[in-house]
C-alpha cells in the first residue's frame, strides 16, 4: 500500500481524524520536484494529531521510544465482515519499524520541511532536530521565546533610581508586616513581590490559597509608590483573564485586596523618607494612590481586540496595548497562539506579569504555556546575584537550596508561593491535592477512600450490578447532599439553591427585594457544583444533567427537563460582547412578576448572571438572547477552571478514559473550599489517573534552557 492509502485506512480505522488526512493529502498535491520521500506524510498526519491534542509538535525522538504513547489509545472499529481494520492494519505496526536515523532522512530530504523556524520559504512544515511543526506554530513558539528572553534581561526603571531603590524595604516591611512560617522561615509573598518588581517579565506560581492574587495587589501598590518618587502620573496598569468567570473572580478578588492594602501608610512613607519630602509625590494623594490601582478586569480577547471570523486582534506590534503593565491570572489556560498575540501586543517598555498554578489542567489549545516556563519553579533555580538582589530589596532569600550556578535569566523571573493560607495539616483537601501532584498514589488513595478526613467524602459507585441502583443513590445525594446527621462531613447539593429559589419573594415586592432574593440564588448555587471527567456515558456531563433534570422534574422542583423553564442553571459556552456574557459565566433561569400586567401572564422568564464586577450585582437577560448556553447540573473540569466552590464533587467515570489525568483530578480538588466529594468507579482509575502526567510536546522550555540538568 502506499503512503497516502494507508493513512487513507488509518483514517477510516479511527487511528487519525479526517483532518489530520487533510493536511496530508495537501503536502501529497506539492509538485512532483518537491517530492523527494512520500513518507513525509506520515510526518503531517501525526504534526496535525498532536495539535489537535495539545500538543505544539510533534516530537519524532519521543515517538520512537513510545509509538503507542504518541499516537494514543487504540480505536474501536469493525467493518460490516467484523474484521477490525484498527488491529489487523494500524500505524502501529508500521510506523514503529522507522527509527531516529530514519525520520532525519525523511525530514532532510525534502523541501515541504524546513529547517528552522527562521527558515525562508514557505514551507508548511518547520523543524528544529527531530520536533515537526506546521510552520505557523513554530513561528509563535520562536517569537515567543525570544520576546521573554528579552523582558527577563530588562529592569524596570525604578532599580535605577537610588531613592526608589532604598525605598522598596520600607515598602516591604508595611505591605508584609507579618512574616509567614514557611521553609526556611522566608516570607515568600515578599519574596514574590521583590522578584518579580525587578524587570519586564515575572511569574507568581502557586497551588490554591497561596496568596497570588493578594501578592499581586501588593505588587502594583509597591510599584506605583515607586513610580510616585519620580512621575507625577501613575502606571498605566491593565488586568485580564482568559475567560469571562476567571476575570470576574480576579474583579472580586483584586477589590478585596485593594481594600486591606494600608495605603495611607505607603503614602506616608513615600511622602516622607529619612527626614526629607521626596518631591515628587507630593501630588498624590491617598485617593488618588487608591485609584492608579485598577479592579476592572477582561478577558484576554476583549484588551486584545478580537475581530469577528478572524484570528488576528486589533492589538499587534503595530498598534500595541497603551498600557505600562499587564497582569494575566489563570495563565495556566493561555495557549500558545493567544500568549504569541499577548506579547505581539505589548511595547517593548511594558511589563507582563502573569498568574496562575503551574500544576492546572492547560489550555485545551495547543500549548502548556505557564507549566512549561514554571517547569523548574519548585528548585528555584536563582542565581547569586539575585540573592544578593534580594538582601539589598528587604526580601532575602535565605534558602540556599534554590540557588544554582545553571540558573537562566527566565528562572530569575518566576516566584512560586509555597504556603497555602487556605488549607492546614488537618485539611483532607489540601494534603490530598499535595499527595496527587506529586503522584503520591498510596497517600491519595488512603485520603479520598478512608474517612480520615471531615472535609472529604468518598461514594462509591463500583459493585453496583443495578445500574438503576446507581443512579437513584447517586442522584439523591448530588441533590440532598449530605443528609446524615452523624456524619461530619457537610458537603452541600443542589438542594441548597433550589430551597432559596424556592423562598421567592412575594409578588408585590419592590424590585430591590426581587434583586437580593436573585443574588442569593447565585450565591447558593455557586456552593457546590459537580464535576465530571468526561462529557459522554453514564458518568459525564451529558448523562449526569439528563439524570439530574429527570429527578428535580419528578421530585416537582423544576416543571420540566428540557427548554426554559425556572431553577435552570446554564453555562455560557461563548463570549458575548454585546450581553457582557463570556465563555464560562454561569445564570441561573428564574421567574420574576410581570410589570405593568394585570391579567394575563403574571410572571416572565429573566436568567440571572453575576455581574461580573465585584459588586455582587445581577444582570437579567432574556432568555430568548442566549443562544449559546447548555444546562450546567454538572460541567467538565475544563469548564470550571478559574471557579472556586465551596463543595466541589468529582465524578470519575467506571472505566479508564485518556482524560483522566494527575492535571485533571488536581483541578478538580483544588477547585473545592470547604468540602471535596470523590465518586469513583473504581480505585484504578483514580490511581490510574494520578500516575498519568500531561506532557506537552514543545520546545519553548529547550529554547529558554529550561531542562532539569540534575534529573
């Protein structure tokens, strides 16, 4: 068979989407001078498999040593004669016979790959060694790279002025009065604060309640002071998220922060030092230092200027962002085309700071951005001179286990906070999230199904032979909650909004009492959410909701299972400017008086969204205006990064799926505050899971010199 018939046939199998056939048949029409060795196609298939996995390329050294790892699990598939095409003839037993020396051949022989993402030419496929690119891709990830380099070599202005440069202890001192007992006894949001104020590029990394986003307010507050010594105007500071749920918490989140800041403190000690008025601040008053602090935050796509139908933005190189700093949180999403467009955007002289848990489920795009730089964020990797940085700022770093002579300039960027203020050693949730990052199955195994812990409740669910049986238990509980008065564990269900829906106000009550009675709502229902792994099968999203639906239907809390209808909870599933609704943003369906109606319909339909920007508001919209919106009982873990839950419940499904990952199971605990609920099909595939990392392929971190030398 030939090259393109067995793709052909791998395609049919299910080993390749029709896509990935697409591209290769596109090389295969190049003319007939270009083709030098037809097995450069095989090469295209699988660059185009692995970016529709996440992955930037295709790295042909790795699927030497794990061809089945590369190319994923085998298909089901049967022809109508029940011979299976996916075991008899698959790319397993073909591709596997091609080692190193022979992809090299391949790749150097012919001119539909370059080498070299600077390589003239328009050649669809890029290489670097033995990693495969489609030339867009490799572009980015170059571009990329070279942009950060530069940022992290790039001081900010103020560590060339003296005063500034004296000041910044001081500054410390007020904003981290307390230092925290962490290893070594270092304060490390200090630490963070003092590291990442230096150039034009930093990192705060850090697993939940560590303090990112406090350590981040403090920062603009250190900052803006210092620009006060000597600019009469303030930083111009942008914040953004990649989706519209991650913004609004960083909005609320960012707002709280602002409002414990001792900001007259900070106004005193830079108006006044070692005696003498430091001129230029005197025009900045305490209101004024309030304000150059933003709390407004977008989205990615809104500060860039998305256009219609176009993956281009209204900011690039040519028109950058008017702003001195950008602050992303939730970075651990960005992929890497939108990252390549955020750097594109910024002028030379503007700093990125990004935020986020390196440790997250990435972008469901191609790209592990923010892991991939934080790769070596945990042995700190610092330099002596930026110790001694460090001692002369007030934030020494008195570890010396993170320094090493082979730290690159991108480490001395990155701060990782390592004490979670959320969590204690009696907290089930955090110690299970520490035992599962790092692939610690016996102690994950003993927290999540022995009850050592108040704030972790596992339900079983394998055993079962009646599958009715299964659902009805399950159902009750993600409805109920936890309904044993014995038992410690408090973990709520959807019963807790659906009482409050319920408790309406009466139908002559002001507006205002409509609105707070709306707001407690959302507060109730953002309580507790359900989690799953999958969207298909019994136990993923799909299946949960229609399970759900059908048992609030029959129990007479909702008055249907399908359309609009009041206590429906719904998802945006894409940005919406024109409502001020984005991808992520959860209302809830609720029936208000009619106004002005005497006979008639009494009540309307209005969906109740958050309003996005601290305050605790509603906005109402009509039903009829969303277009795109599922029912959400129950969301994928994907969908609810950026959201924080006080019981978060994690539904496995009973047989190992390839999405089940140590990434994902970590997302979905740490995406619960109070309480965290496990329900498992089996132990194996928690465990499976757990062993099963996220590895990106991508050459970002090679590009930086990034790998772990000493591993």
């Amino acid at each position: 068979m030939t090259v393109l018939e067995n793709l052909r046939c791998w395609t049919e199998a299910g080993w390749f989407r029709p896509l990935d056939l697409a591209l290769a048949e596109f090389l295969a029409a190049f003319p007939p001078q270009q083709l030098r060795d037809d097995r450069i196609l095989y090469v295209a298939a699988l660059v185009s498999v692995q970016l529709g996995r996440g992955h930037v390329c295709v790295d042909l050294g790795r699927f030497c040593e794990n061809p089945a790892g590369v190319l994923g699990e085998i298909p089901e598939f049967s022809t109508e004669e029940g011979l299976d095409l996916s075991q008899t003839h698959s790319p397993l037993s073909v591709l596997p016979e091609l080692g190193p020396h022979d992809w090299h051949r391949i790749l150097e022989a012919d001119a539909r790959c370059m080498k070299g993402a600077g390589a003239e030419g328009d050649a669809p496929l890029l290489r670097e060694g033995l990693r495969v690119y489609l030339r867009r891709y490799a572009r980015m990830e170059a571009l990329l790279e070279s942009e950060l380099a530069a940022r992290a070599l790039a001081r900010q202005t103020w560590c060339e002025s003296p005063a500034a440069v004296a000041a910044m202890p001081r500054l410390l001192r007020i904003l981290f009065p307390q230092t925290n007992e962490g290893q070594a006894g270092m304060d490390w949001q200090q630490f963070a604060c003092a590291l990442v104020a230096r150039q034009r590029f930093g990192i705060i990394t850090g697993g939940p309640g560590t303090g990112k986003t406090t350590t981040v307010v403090r920062l603009l507050a250190a900052l803006q002071a210092l620009q006060a010594l000597h600019q009469p105007h303030p930083l111009r500071i942008r914040l953004a998220a990649p989706t519209g749920k991650a913004a609004a918490r960083l909005n609320e989140s960012i707002a709280s922060a602002l409002n414990r800041l001792p900001l007259e403190a900070l106004y005193e000690v830079m108006r006044v030092g070692q005696g003498e008025t430091l001129g230029a601040c005197e025009p900045w008053g305490v209101d004024h230092f309030r304000a150059s602090i933003p709390t407004k935050v977008s989205t990615l796509h809104r500060l860039l200027g998305s256009r219609p139908e176009s993956r281009k933005f209204r900011h690039d190189r040519f028109n950058p962002l008017a702003a001195d700093i950008v602050v992303v949180d939730e970075a651990s999403m960005v992929d890497l085309s939108l990252m390549h467009a955020l750097v594109e955007a910024l002028a030379p002289t503007t700093a990125l700071i990004l935020l986020g848990d390196k440790d997250q489920l990435a972008s469901v795009d191609a790209g592990a951005v923010l892991g991939e730089l934080c790769q070596r964020a945990e042995r700190g990797y610092y330099l002596a001179d930026t110790a001694l940085d460090m001692a002369m700022l007030g934030a020494p770093l008195t570890d010396e286990t993170l320094l090493h002579a082979q730290g690159q300039p991108i480490d001395q960027c990155i701060a990782m906070l390592r004490q979670s203020h959320r969590f204690d050693e009696k907290s089930g949730i955090g110690q299970l999230a520490a035992a599962v990052n790092r692939g610690d199955t016996v102690t994950a195994e003993t927290i999540a199904f022995t009850p050592h812990f108040a704030d972790i409740r596992c339900i079983p669910v394998a055993g079962l032979q009646d599958q009715g049986l299964v659902s009805d238990r399950l159902t009750a509980w993600l409805i109920d909650g936890e309904t044993d008065s014995e038992n410690p564990f408090k973990g709520r269900g959807h019963i807790t909004y659906l009482r409050v829906m319920a408790d309406s106000p009466h139908r002559q009550a002001p507006p205002e009492v409509w609105q707070n009675w709306a707001e407690r709502v959302l507060k109730a229902f953002s309580s507790f959410q359900v989690l799953c792994a999958t969207r298909e099968g019994r136990l993923g999203v799909q299946g949960i909701n229609e399970r759900l639906a059908g048992s609030l239907l029959a129990r007479g809390f909702i008055s249907r299972r399908d359309g609009w209808y009041p206590g429906r909870p719904v998802l945006m599933t894409r940005n919406d400017y024109s409502l001020g609704l984005m991808n992520g943003d959860i209302g809830i369906t609720l029936s208000l008086p009619a106004p002005g109606r005497e006979g008639g319909a009494q009540f309307i339909l209005r969906v109740a969204f958050p309003s996005g920007d601290g305050s605790g508001g509603v906005r109402w919209v009509l039903p009829s205006r969303l277009q795109d919106v599922e029912t959400v009982y129950a969301m994928t873990v994907h969908k609810s990064q950026g959201s924080e839950f006080e019981h978060a419940c994690l539904i496995l499904p009973e047989q190992m799926n390839p999405v089940v990952t140590r990434e994902l199971i970590y997302t979905a605990i740490t995406r619960a505050k109070v309480n965290f609920s496990l329900v498992a099909g089996s132990h194996e595939v928690f465990l499976e899971g757990i062993r099963k990392r996220v590895v990106r392929a991508s050459g970002l971190g090679r590009r930086l010199g990034l790998e772990i030398a000493d591993v």
